[in-house]
C-alpha cells in the first residue's frame, strides 16, 4: 500500500499545489490521517476567525495527479467521525 508521503510526492510531479506550505498556512490545513487504501485521508482547517477547526475527507485520484474534497469542505465537527468516513468512502 502507498504512504501519503509516496502519494505526494506524486502528486507534486503534476505540478498541483495542495501541499505547498503557503496553501496550508492560508487556509490553517493539517492532515489528520494516513492514506486508507480507496486513497482517501482528512485534513482540518481552521474556519475563518479561527475560532474552531473542521474536518474534511480528501482523495487522489486513480493517478494521483488531483485531489477531490469527498462530501462538503469542513464536514465533519470530529477528527474521529472523519477518519471513519474516509475510511469508507
């Protein structure tokens, strides 16, 4: 199975940006998971006051060239919650 690490650095090589570090540091972005086998995993984001985090379930494409929001962006209130529905989405 592939890391998120191999995943990225595949992901890099179509030239996207998701992973920059400027894109995390505007939108307050951590990952919060592994990457599950459908290629699926979470990441967080700080609303726009910061006054709370939310969680939202990613995943690569087939290629690992794009990344999709899985569901609505800030779904999930629990890291937990979002975890499991990565897991089976």
């Amino acid at each position: 199975m592939m890391t998120l690490s191999e995943a990225k650095a595949i992901y890099k090589t179509g030239g996207g940006h998701f992973f920059d570090r400027e894109t995390f540091k505007y939108w307050g972005s951590r990952i919060e998971s592994a990457l599950y086998k459908n290629r699926c995993f979470v990441t967080s984001e700080n609303n726009f006051d910061g006054s709370r985090r939310a969680y939202t379930v990613r995943r690569f494409s087939p290629d690992f060239l794009h990344i999709e929001t899985v569901g609505e962006f800030q779904q999930y209130a629990l890291k937990e919650t979002a975890r499991e529905a990565a897991k089976e989405a």
